[in-house]
C-alpha cells in the first residue's frame, strides 16, 4: 500500500512550504494526490507568480533527490549482489 502524497517526503515538504510562502498556496494543495495535481493546483490558483515559481521548483528539486537516492540504493544493491555471486 503506498502512502497518500500528503504523507510522503514531497508532499511533507511541499505543503510546509506552501503555508510558509504564501498561506494561498498551502490552502490550494489541500486533496492533490500527487506532485502532477499539486503543480497543476499551484498553476491555476491566483498566487502571485514568483511563489508558484518557487513553489513548484522544490517540488522539482525535491523529486530529483528522491530519484537520485533511489538510484543509489539500485546501485549499492546491484554491488551487494554482484559480490554475494563471487
């Protein structure tokens, strides 16, 4: 079962964020389900353009980190397994 977004480390950040950039926006994400509904959301509302900028850029830096760390695990577990075969 997976989390709900708002449960993941994205959604976490994203929604503190949101309430500390502007108030608007953090009331905008309430129900998105994923990084897609929440730039989505911040695009239409009527939040000033420099927030959703920065907004939806830690949403894209934040995403890149999770996928480079799951990459590393793929990498350090392909190592692991490589070894155990020897």
């Amino acid at each position: 079962m997976s989390k709900k977004f708002k449960d993941t480390t994205v959604g976490q950040l994203l929604f503190g964020a949101a309430s500390v950039i502007n108030p608007t926006l953090g009331n905008v994400l309430q129900g998105v389900t994923s990084p897609k509904e929440a730039i989505e959301a911040i695009t239409k509302s009527d939040a000033p353009a420099e927030d959703k900028i920065k907004l939806q850029q830690l949403i894209y830096e934040q995403q890149t980190k999770e996928i480079e760390a799951i990459t590393s695990r793929w990498q350090a577990d392909s190592v692991f397994l490589s070894l155990e075969k020897k």
